[in-house]
C-alpha cells in the first residue's frame, strides 16, 4: 500500500465541524449486493442521535454476529448516501491495515453513547 500524503492544515474550527461520536454496533448483517463486500450496520448513538445505518467494508476482519455491542467512532453529519439498495446515514471510521484492509475504531474502554470525539 502506497503512503498516503498528510492533507493540507486546518484551523480547530473546521475540525470542530465534523460531528464524530461513539455508537455501539446493535445489528448488523451481511451485505451481498455490495460492489465490494461489505457488512450493514445498525448503530445505536444514545437518545440524541440514536439509532443510523451505515454500510462498512470491514468483512475481511469481522463478522456480522461478532460486531453486535461494539462500539464504534462514527461521523454522523454527513448527508446520507446511497449504496446500491441501502441508505448508509453514518460514516464508520476504520484505518488500514498493512494490507489496505479496514479495522473500526472506538474507544479503548466502554463510554456512554452518543459521547462527541474532542
């Protein structure tokens, strides 16, 4: 995998635009009709927010039954895209692995959910 180039800087206040939050995983199921293989997600961000689909490409480490009370980082003010069939509402955070492969983020010790990224 070739290195990805760091983006240009910018300032706190374009930062503080992205609405990233922690979510836990509550359904999830494969996703067939996919261009690439990929997992439907349900995610369950507290009363505020709560409950977004999202579409993730992460099949290579995970399995649907085994992401059921994981908790994620999402960005959850992106207007929502459409994916063959499904409406995905949240962007899923990942980075990659040495091989180009998604592994989610979230938080290294359970916090409530809904919790803002800062």
């Amino acid at each position: 995998m070739s290195p990805i180039q760091p983006s240009p800087p910018i300032g706190f206040d374009d930062f503080m635009k992205v609405d990233i939050r922690v979510g836990e995983i509550v359904a999830a199921e494969p996703f067939p009709e996919a261009r690439k293989p990929a997992i439907k997600l349900v995610i369950d961000f507290g009363e505020e927010i709560g409950r977004k689909k999202s579409s993730a490409q992460i099949t290579r480490h995970y399995q649907p039954e085994a992401l059921i009370g994981r908790q994620v980082l999402a960005v959850v003010n992106f207007p929502p895209r459409q994916i063959g069939k499904f409406m995905s509402e949240v962007l899923t955070l990942g980075v990659p692995d040495a091989d180009g492969e998604v592994v989610l983020i979230g938080p290294g010790h359970a916090v409530p959910r809904g919790g803002r990224l800062f």
